[in-house]
C-alpha cells in the first residue's frame, strides 16, 4: 500500500513539473516587419523520410492586446492566409503588424511535451522593416529573447 502512494506522489510531483515554454516576438514599432523562420527538419525513425515540422506546425500563436506581458494575454491561432510556407526549405514566412505578438515556438520541459510536434527548433529568424533587417542564429537566436517567466520568453522590436 505504501509503495502505491510513494509512487503516486513521483507521479504526481512529474506531471506537475511538465509545462510548455513559448517564445514569441512582439511588434513595438509603427510600421508591420516581415518575419522569415527557418526551421531544423529531421528524420522520421522509422521510414528515415525528411520531415519539416512546420507542414504539421503551423500552429502560431496570435495576440494584439498587450496582455502577454503578464502571460495572461488571449492567443489565437495566427491566420493561415497571413502565412507563407515554403516546405522544401522548411521555412515560414509571415507579416507582424505594429502591436502585435506572435508565438514562433514552443519548447517541452525536461519531463517533454505533450505532443512532440508543439516544439520547434528554430534555426534562423530574420526581420525585415523597410530597407533594414536583423538575423537570428544559434545562441543570438536564443540571447535575444527576454525571459518573462518560465513558461514566455519575448523578443521585443522596437526598432531594427
């Protein structure tokens, strides 16, 4: 009996260790910035086919409401006619109006994601406003996002 309850408590203590961490990017300048990700594909274990997981990934995440500072904010799905998705080169593009924040990836904790689809490698993330643009790779990538708390991290644009 009491093997039962020790184990239920690790259990429970796991699951309650497991969130989703987003990173987004939110738009504080007055004009819209193109946005291009690129992603990391990787093989399928069993047919070893090259999979982009952005054709099953499409998933960004909306908000126009400033609340997401807080994590409190209301995301939507991003609108698929805003997005442009270049399977073969595993890369997608899109507009981010001026106010705006969009989830461009989700990272498991140690214990994983639910779904492994929910998290994303991003290898490249390049802003383009008007004649100026920034590149994102690697460790920049990950040093330009501010942490929020321990499930957001932000990337703010106030300017390029």
């Amino acid at each position: 009996m009491s093997v039962r309850i020790l184990l239920l408590i690790v259990c429970l203590n796991l699951s309650g260790c497991s969130w989703i961490t987003k990173f987004a990017i939110s738009n504080k300048t007055d004009n819209d910035l193109a946005i291009s990700i690129t992603v990391k594909t990787y093989n399928h274990a069993k047919t070893k086919e090259v999979i982009c997981p952005i054709i099953k990934w499409p998933k960004l995440e909306l908000s126009n409401d400033n609340l997401w500072y807080f994590n409190t904010g209301h995301w939507v799905e991003f609108p698929r006619n805003r997005q442009v998705v270049d399977s073969l080169n595993c890369i997608i593009e899109f507009d981010l109006k001026s106010g705006e924040s969009v989830v461009i990836a989700n990272a498991g904790t140690y214990t994983g994601s639910q779904e492994g689809e929910e998290v994303i490698d991003v290898l490249k993330l390049k802003i383009e406003q008007q004649d100026k643009s920034a590149t994102y790779k690697g460790v920049e990538l990950l040093e330009s996002f501010e942490k929020v708390d321990d499930t957001l991290y932000v990337l703010s644009i106030v300017k390029i």
